[in-house]
C-alpha cells in the first residue's frame, strides 16, 4: 500500500504530538477515579489533568465535557495533517450516528442526540436533510445507503436492518479513506472493527439459534473473514477457527467458550485498539497521528464508563472490567 505522503512530511507534526501524549490518562489514574468512588471526584480528576470543571451529577454536563474534549482534539489536528481524510476515518461513525438517529426520527426534532463530532456538523446535517428532497448532498456511498435506509425503515419499519444498510456504507467508506490514506495500520484497524462486527453477529445469531438467511442480512464485507465464509462455515466451525490467527482470535475463543456478549463486546473493541496501537510505535509519519487519535478516542470513552458507572452506583471492580486497554 503506496504512501499517500512521506514519512517526513509529518516530522513536525510528529514531534507535537509525542508531546501531548504525555498528557494521556494512564490506568492508574483511571484507577484513582474508580477508588475514589464519587463521580464528582472523579471530574475532579480530570480537572488535575487539564479537563475543564464540571458537575456530573448536572444533566448533560459529561456529555458537555467530552464533547468540549473531542472538538480540541479534531480541531487541533485539522489542517496540520498533510491529508484530513485520515481524521475522516474516525469522524464518520459519528456522521453514521447522526444519519440513522435522523433516519429513525422521521422528522421529529431530534437534535439533543446528535453527536457533533463528525465530518459534518450535527446541525448542519439535520438542517440539509430538512431542506433537502434526500440525502445526495452525502458523498457516496453513504447518500444510496441513507436513502436505502429510509426507505427501508418506511417499508417495512425494520429499525435494524435500516441501520445494518447505513453501517455497512460507513465502514465501506472507512475502508476507502484508509486505503487511500496509504496507511497500513489504519486500514488493518478498520477491518479488525468490521471483523468485531461481524463476530459478535455471529455469537448473536447462534445465540438466538437462527439460520444461515438471518446471519447474511447481519454481516459487512471488508473485513479478514468473508461474509461468505463466515456464513459457509458459522455454523459448523467454532469462532475460534473461523478467526484463528486474525485480530480478533482471542475475543473469538472467549466466544467459543461462551463467554458473556458484554465480555465479546470489551475483547473485539481490545482486538481493534491493540491493532491501531502499532502505530504509536513508529517514530514519525502518518501513524503517529493516527495512533494518537485512537487513543484519544479510546480515552473518552473509558472517561464516560467511569463516571456514568459512578453515578449509577456500580462498584468499581465491575466498571474496571468493562475498560478497554489503555495508554499505560
């Protein structure tokens, strides 16, 4: 896979970036706001390590607070990269988010669960939709997908299979931009989170004991395992060969095994972020940034697990098992 740019075109920006790395929350101050078995504590945790002050015990103040985090980050980053469409790849699950809530939505004013984060602004996107007679202001092929979507949902109001036709176009398009991102890392990242994807839809299926028919609809190409032979096989191979040697193995053992969906759910996220965390061990180049996106990423999520898992009163040993690998 030919570099879309050199190496040393992100000398500089690779430098910035391993400074601010150092800002990353480790597990153990991860730690330290689980111990400290108050939510409020925990902010103020944050608020040691740079984060603004909040309350999170006040409705959407966490929520606020991440999205304050998410919205440095991407801006920060933005025209530094020698080429956005790295960010792109990152930004579009949100993009995916804001497309099916408004899809699901039918017009309702739905703008308190949009997520701005993505490559086109949450309010913005709803407003094109409202003024729009479908979605072709979209690039392809996420413009066939959303209007496949609706139309999907309206027929047969199946809210499920209207986001699997959404999905399957994100991660199409994820794919795309990481290929021609010349990246390696990156694109491997994205077929180990289709990879996830489709083995825990064939632990559900299994699960739910329904047929080769059902699975089919579930599954999304791109991945290292095809939906052909997934479905070829799902049924009379285990997990654990079908994903033998792949990213996600360890995660499909624990699926063999039958482990717990909540467990299949922790372990392929693992799988994605141990494959895009190569990156932070090359010196200079596009990885760098791509690495410390994911981890970034990953770190705002483990911030929203702890706090919500505090305030809903869970203990602490139960929340750690629910973190993804971090930053040290």
């Amino acid at each position: 896979m030919a570099k879309k740019y050199r190496d040393t075109d992100y000398l500089c920006l690779s430098a910035q970036i391993r400074s601010r790395e150092n800002a990353l929350l480790r597990r153990s101050q991860l730690d330290r706001m689980l111990e400290s078995g108050d939510a409020k504590q925990a902010a103020r945790i944050l608020a040691e390590q740079g984060w603004e002050s909040f309350d999170p015990t006040q409705p959407g103040a966490l929520d606020a607070a991440i999205l304050t985090q998410r919205e440095a980050l991407y801006r920060e980053l933005s025209g530094q990269l020698p080429d956005d469409a790295v960010l792109a790849v990152f930004r579009l699950k949100y993009d995916c988010h804001n497309i099916k809530t408004l899809i699901k939505a039918r017009g309702a004013d739905v703008s308190a669960l949009l997520l701005d984060a993505g490559t086109i602004p949450a309010q913005e996107l709803a407003q094109r939709r409202r003024e729009s007679e479908g979605w072709a202001f979209l690039p392809d092929p996420m413009a066939h997908a959303a209007l496949d979507a609706e139309r999907v949902l309206a027929e047969t109001g199946d809210a499920r299979r209207s986001d699997l036709l959404v999905d399957a176009a994100c991660f199409a398009r994820q794919l795309e931009l990481a290929q021609a991102s010349g990246c390696q890392i990156l694109a491997d990242y994205v077929r180990a989170l289709i990879d996830g994807a489709n083995l825990k839809s064939l632990v559900r299926t299994l699960r739910l004991k329904k047929d080769a028919a059902f699975l089919r609809e579930l599954l999304l190409p791109g991945g290292t395992v095809s939906p052909e032979r997934i479905v070829q096989h799902g049924f009379s191979s285990s997990a654990a060969e079908l994903f033998a040697g792949s990213a996600l193995a360890q995660a499909a053992e624990a699926a063999a095994a039958g482990g717990s969906l909540t467990e299949l759910e922790r372990l392929c996220d693992n799988a994605a972020l141990n494959v895009i965390g190569r990156a932070r061990r090359v010196p200079f180049g596009v990885e760098v940034p791509v690495g410390y996106v994911a981890a970034r990423e990953n770190e705002l999520m483990s911030v929203r697990l702890v706090i919500t898992g505090l305030l809903a009163g869970i203990p602490a040993d139960q929340i750690r098992e629910r973190l993804r690998e971090t930053n040290g």
